[in-house]
C-alpha cells in the first residue's frame, strides 16, 4: 500500500464515513498530488454507496427520458378521489 493515491483513496473513504465535514475540507484544499486526488475520489466513493442506500436504483427508472420524481408528483391524477370511496364501500 505504498501508492500514494491508495493510500488517499482510503483514508478518504474512511474519514468521509467518520467525519464527513473534515473529509469535505480537506476535499477542497486546492492542490493536485495523487494523495489528494485519492483522498477526493474516496470520498465520493462513499458519498456514491451512502446514496444509493437513500436512493434505490427504482427511482431513477425514467430519468434518461428527462422523467423526475418531483415532475411526475406535480402532475395530476388520472383518477378522481370519489372512485377511491365507491371502492372502499
């Protein structure tokens, strides 16, 4: 584990996971070593898997068609809310 951007890559990962705020400051320091290019790409690393928990892959059918969640939320329903009650009597 003598590669410097290895070495970055997971001390990224690990203190994104830890201590997300430092992790997000030190990703910010301006700067191009392979260290800190790890650093950064370990960090996104966990950002990508920590959201993919929050945001399943289902939710994302339709995005290639310009389809949002938001958007389809706005439309309005195809059914009248009286259908709902006929049903439940």
């Amino acid at each position: 584990m003598s590669d410097p951007y290895i070495k970055g890559f997971n001390e990224g990962y690990v203190i994104a996971a830890h201590l997300p705020d430092i992790a997000k400051d030190v990703s910010k320091v301006n700067g191009s070593s392979p260290w800190l290019e790890g650093f950064r790409d370990g960090r996104e690393q966990y950002i990508d898997e920590k959201m993919k928990v929050w945001h399943p892959a289902w939710l994302d059918v339709g995005q290639d068609k310009g389809w949002s969640m938001g958007r389809w939320l706005d439309q309005p329903q195809d059914r009248d809310r009286e259908d709902d009650r006929e049903i439940e009597r």
